[in-house]
C-alpha cells in the first residue's frame, strides 16, 4: 500500500524532481542540506502537499454524493430525531401562564395562585382568536384525557368573561377541571420547550408530579408489549427462514455448479419480485375464501363452516414474511457454504464418523458465520418491516413500525411516532453494528 | 441433479438422500408457489380471489382477460404506470450519476475517514424504510417538497444511491490503476480517460448498480406513501391502496404483469453476470 503510494506520487509529481534528479550528484543525500524540488521547495513539503492534494480530489468525488444524502436524508432523519424531544406548544401558547406557574409548588397540593389564572384568561383571550390555543388541549390530551374539551370549551368562553377579574372562581365557575390540581401539574410538567416525555411514553412510562418516572399499570401498557412483539415475531420469523433455508443453502452448495445455478433462479426469483406481488399472493392464498381453505374443503379435511382463519392475524404475517425474508437467508448461508470444501465432510467419514455425525460436527459449525449474517440480516429487516403486517397482520400480528405510521398519519401525534422511530432506529443500529463485527457491512452481497 | 450414491451408501442413508430431496423440493415449492399461482388467479372471470369450479374442470367460461383490459382501460392504473417509469428513471439516473462518481472517490487510495463516510453513504439501505419515510415526512412538509414528483424523486434517488455505491466499488476493486496512468502518459487528458478507459472497464457495475436502484424505485412502497400523494401514485402505491380498500382481481393482473417484468430484469442480470464472468475468464 504503502509503495503503491509513493509510486503514484513519483508519478504526479516527477515534473517536480527531475531537475533535482538530474543535477544533484549521489553526495547530496547524505549533506545536511534538505533536498528540494526544482522550485526550492524541500521535498518533504512537497510529498505533503501532493499528497494532500490527493486526498482533496478524493473528497471532491466524494462530496456530491455526500451532500446529497446529507440534504435528502440525514436531514429527514435529523428532524425526526428533534421532534421526538421538543415540545414548543404549551410554552408558545401560554407563556404568561407558564411563567407565573413558575412560583408555584405543584406539591403543596394547592390551586395556584389568582395571578396564574389571570395569566390563563389573558393567554386564552390572545390565542382564541386565532382557534390556535385548542392545540394546547389536543397536545395534553396525549398525557391527561380530557384536556382537549376542557381547552375548547375554555377557548369560547374564557373570551366572554368579565374584565378585571378577580379570574380565579369565575375561570373555576366555567369547568371544574381549573380546580383540579392535576390539571395544573399537567401544565407545568410540559411547559419546558424540550422533553422526555415522548420518550417515556413510547416506553410505557409516565412522569408523576413528583419527577420520578414510574412505569404504567399493565392493562395501560401498550408500546412495551408491542416491543416485545416485534422482537418475538422477528425472531420466529428469523428462526423459519434459518429452518427452511439452511437444506436448501445446503443442496445449492453441493450440487454441480450447473444445476445449482438453475436452482438458484429460483431462489432469486422471489428475491426479484415485487414485495406487494407477493403479498397479494399471500392474501389468495391464505384467506377464507382462498386456494388453501378451498383446497383443504375439497379434500374434506375441514368442513366449509371451520374454514381456517390464516390471515389478518400473526399467522400471516409469519408464513408471508418468512416467504418474503427467505432468500436473505439463503444467499449469505450459500455463499458462506460454497466456501467448504467437500474433502472436509469426506475425510471425516473415511475417519469413521457417521455422514450425520460429520454433518454436525465438521460441516455445521463451519456454516456458523453464515447463519450468523442471515439470521441478522433477516431479524433486522424484519424488525421494521411495515408492509405485510399493515396488508396481513390485522390486529395480533402488527409490529411497532405499523403503530408509528398510525401516529404519523391518523392520530397526528409526531412527537410520539418520532419517539418510536428512534428507538426502533436505535436497535437497529446496534444490530447493524453486531452484524458488522460478524462481516463487515462491505461485503454485504446483492444479489 | 441425480448423482450417483456410492455403493457402500446404507439404506437409511440412501432414504435419507432421497428424502432430503423431497424436503427441499418442498421447500422450492414454498418458494415459487405463491409468485406462480397468481398468474391463473389473474384470469378469472368473476371477481374472486381464487379458483372457480369453471377454473378447476378448464373450462373456457372459467378464463376471461377482463382484470387486463380493467387495467388496461382504467385511468388510475395508467397514471400509476406513467409515474412509476418517470419517478423510477429520474431518481436512477441521480442516484448512478452521484454514485458512481462517489464510488470513484471512495475506491482511491488514502481517502480520509474512509469506513465512516462509507457508514453514511450506505445508510439509507440500513435504515429501516418506515423510519426513513416518517422522517422525510416530516422534513419534505417543512420545505414543501410533500406531495410533490420533485420530493419522491429525491427520496428515491437517496434509497437507490447505496446499491449502486457497493456495485460500483466491488467492480472497482480488480481495477487496474496503472491503466489510467498508460492513457495518461499516452497524452490523454482527464475527461478522455474516464470515458475511454475507466468507463468502458465498470460499465458492468454501473449498469448493475443502476438496475438495483430502479427496482427499489419501482417496488417501493413505504416512502411514497408517506412523501408522496393522489398525484404522484406508482404502481405499488395504487396496488397498497388497492388492497387496503376495494379488492379486485385487477390487482392479480398487475401482479403477474410485475412476475413478467421481474423475470426479465433477473435474465439481464444473470447475462451480464455471465457476460461479466467470460470477460474476466478470457483475461486470466
């Protein structure tokens, strides 16, 4: 590498030495005086300065590229990071309001103060025009049910109340809510401008008034059991395609070179169509009213009554995604088997072991990197795959990507959904980094 | 396929060759069914999802080609085919220009923070796509690219540039330095020797890394749900939709259509691959 280097800068640069070259008799190496190019300039600087200038040229390829996936999708995936921590509504909209609640000790147990109230009606009054002070309950709503019609119902009526005050009992007059106390700490909880608090609940976390943060009663736990589904469904799935790819892995690595690549077409093919195709198919194969129920009808295995329920539940999103992630099974464990040579099996059966035996002992553990890069490769497609459970999963069978893009595009809760979305990033990350340790993310095979 | 068994094979062995054959045929049969089965399903004459009686005892009242002429006549399928080529072609072509040229970059010797600038070019292929379209989402609605060709065009662009990084640098690998230096030293100037020498020489991966980038514009799904809208429907886009709202066999002709458009992409790369193999077989 190192020659390689100097060979190429004694190319780029031999305009530079020759004069050196030509006029400086073999004695000038061991002067003192340092040896310079044709400009006076010492060699070892120049070296620098060309090699500097080549590293610039491979930024300079490197950098359109760069940008762009900088402006199109480190950018997008930046912002979605930020909007899973900021959280600018309640301090924008009341911001009187958030200030004066500054004084209060949202543990005394106490209402707050008349000023707080009288910073609440000026807030309201202000943001009423404008209808925008509803997005303050919507937001709440999130956190404490119930806000969202108590800041609708206030932004009417907040307007048309007296001038002067005293606002505390008339505020309190219009909804009880303003006397709950819990109301209050609500309020303070989220008027800081960043938060954790769509972290926490996409962990089934919550903030008690108190500041600890106490995870919810079980019947409440939503994003946790929904982890741990995805997590066990991914790894069924990754188990599957580890079952049902390793023989056939296996059959392509030992047949001749010919018939393997016919077979491996098959393999490929799959691999090549379109994943709604696939799905689709899976869809008529596998409803009610589909090729396998009328098929198993036929043959009088079930009655047309007890027709099997194999979709819109876990079960198609099993047998569909283990279909579709199969071949990223079978191409690393292929390519990692092809490598053995079939002397290795040979000689341990002329050394007497059983052919299974051999199997397990010398041709299984040999394949290990390979079920290594599958089975990580196929777990991480699987933990944020989106299509198939939304298309077959129906309610058992929806992994946590199906939720964050319900709270993108029904429940509009984007703090939420981004919170979601980077910590299933994260744990893909981590795989990947698991996944490079075992490969190295360059000899990822395409095909 | 058959081989021989050696004459000293037992006879549990000997069953259990034959039956590992059956398991893996089964297993192939898992594989392909589904993709196959489509294909009759596709020409049914009622609006069902699977085999008529009329279908099962071949008879030609069963067989009709009305899902293809749905297709065929409906606006919305027509729309989604025109979207697909134009979004799938735009973002190709960005994602190969700026690729391959970072690909040339990346494949030089002492590029600085090689593996990191690697990680980020390649991230797009390893975020998961429901992350990556959330966040564009987001971002696409800040700067008004939402709902537009321009947007889907750039977030497919962005999804496709990975493939063709790793083709391009693998092709790049066996590359021949000193063949640049020999058009140099022959007098021939920057521009000339890229396009006579290095890219008659990676061409191949170019065209593979550029065909990836296609399929993933073509088949993808995820991002344009999410970036695109109404106006910019592909193909995968209405066929989602399609499902989702009201089933019809329409979506099984398109399907096979996609069997037929996939098979051919497959016997292109295979060729080139062959084409590629006989080339580096006549050099060695």
């Amino acid at each position: 590498m190192q020659g390689a280097v100097l060979r190429h800068l004694a190319f780029e640069s031999r305009k530079l030495f020759h004069q050196t070259q030509t006029s400086m008799p073999d004695t000038a190496i061991d002067s003192a005086q340092p040896i310079t190019t044709a400009d006076g300039i010492p060699l070892k600087r120049a070296l620098a300065r060309a090699l500097r200038r080549d590293k610039m040229k491979s930024l300079a390829l490197v950098s359109p590229l760069f940008i762009f996936i900088a402006l199109t999708f480190l950018m997008p995936i930046g912002d979605m990071l930020w909007r899973g921590i900021e959280d600018p509504i309640v301090s924008s909209f009341l911001p009187r309001t958030v200030a004066e609640l500054k004084e209060w000790d949202e543990l005394s147990g106490e209402l707050p103060q008349e000023s707080v109230y009288a910073a609440l009606v000026a807030d309201v009054k202000e943001g009423a025009d404008t209808k925008l002070i509803t997005r303050v309950g919507k937001r709440l709503n999130y956190e404490l049910p119930g806000m969202n019609s108590l800041f609708r119902k206030s932004q009417r009526r907040i307007p048309r109340l007296e001038e002067g005050g005293p606002y505390k009992d008339a505020v309190i007059k219009l909804d009880k809510k303003w006397a709950n106390v819990e109301t209050w700490q609500i309020i303070k909880t989220f008027s800081p401008t960043l938060t954790a608090g769509y972290f926490w609940a996409a962990l089934d976390l919550q903030v008690t008034p108190a500041g600890d943060v106490e995870l919810l009663p079980d019947k409440n736990r939503i994003y946790l059991n929904l982890f741990w589904r995805t997590l066990l469904l991914s790894g069924f799935i990754t188990l599957m395609t580890l079952i049902l790819g390793y023989p056939i892995a296996y059959l392509l690595a030992t047949l001749p070179l010919k018939t393997s690549n016919v077979l491996l077409m098959l393999v490929l093919l799959p691999f090549w169509t379109s994943l709604l195709v696939r799905t689709t198919s899976w869809i008529a194969l596998l409803q009610r009213q589909g090729v396998i129920n009328d098929f198993l009808v036929w043959i009088n295995l079930i009655d047309d009554e007890n027709r099997l329920s194999m979709i819109h539940n876990a079960t198609g999103t099993v047998v569909a995604m283990t279909h579709i992630l199969l071949p990223f099974m079978i191409l690393p464990l292929y390519s990692v088997m092809k490598t053995i040579p079939k002397s290795y099996m040979r000689a341990a059966v002329s050394l007497g072991a059983h052919p299974f035996r051999a199997f397990f002992k010398v041709y299984a553990p040999n394949t290990v990197p390979g079920i290594g890069a599958g089975g990580i490769l196929v777990f991480i497609i699987s933990i944020g795959y989106y299509i198939t459970p939304a298309l077959v999963g129906g309610r058992s069978g929806t992994f946590i990507s199906n939720f964050i893009a319900y709270h993108v595009s029904v429940s509009l809760n984007w703090g939420l959904a981004a919170a979601l979305g980077i910590i299933l990033l994260g744990l893909v990350l981590v795989l990947y980094i698991l996944y490079d340790r075992i490969v190295g993310i360059d000899n990822m095979k395409l095909g | 396929m058959r081989t021989k068994l050696p004459p000293y094979t037992s006879l549990i062995e000997r069953i259990w060759h034959y039956a590992f054959r059956i398991i893996c045929g089964l297993i192939f049969l898992f594989l392909i069914f589904p993709i196959l089965v489509i294909v009759p399903l596709s020409f049914n004459a009622v609006p069902f999802f699977t085999f008529t009686p009329e279908m099962l005892s071949f008879d030609p009242e069963g067989y009709s080609l009305r899902w293809y002429e749905d297709f065929w006549t409906s606006v919305n399928w027509r729309g989604a085919v025109n979207n697909s080529f134009i979004i799938a072609v735009f973002s190709t072509l960005i994602a190969t220009a700026l690729g391959t040229v970072a690909a040339l970059g990346l494949s030089r010797r002492n590029v600085p923070y090689r593996t990191t600038l690697m990680a980020i070019l390649i991230s797009p292929m390893i975020v998961p796509l429901i992350i990556s379209a959330c966040g564009m989402f987001f971002f696409y609605s800040r700067v008004n690219l939402q709902g537009t060709h321009l947007g889907v065009i750039l977030a497919h662009a962005a999804l496709g540039t990975p493939f063709v990084v790793i083709t391009v640098t693998a092709t790049l690998v066996g590359f021949d330095r000193s063949l640049i230096r020999a058009a140099n030293s022959l007098g021939a100037d920057g521009v000339t020797t890229f396009f006579k020498v290095v890219v008659p020489l990676i061409l191949p991966g170019v065209i593979s890394g550029a065909l990836f980038a296609f399929i993933t514009s073509f088949d993808e799904v995820v991002v344009i749900l999410f970036v695109g809208s109404f106006e910019q429907r592909t193909i995968p886009w209405q066929m989602f939709s399609g499902i989702r709202e009201h089933i019809s066999p329409t979506i099984l002709a398109v399907a096979t259509l996609l069997v037929i458009f996939s098979i051919a992409l497959l016997m292109t790369i295979e060729l080139l691959r062959r084409r590629t193999e006989r080339l580096r077989g006549v050099r060695a």
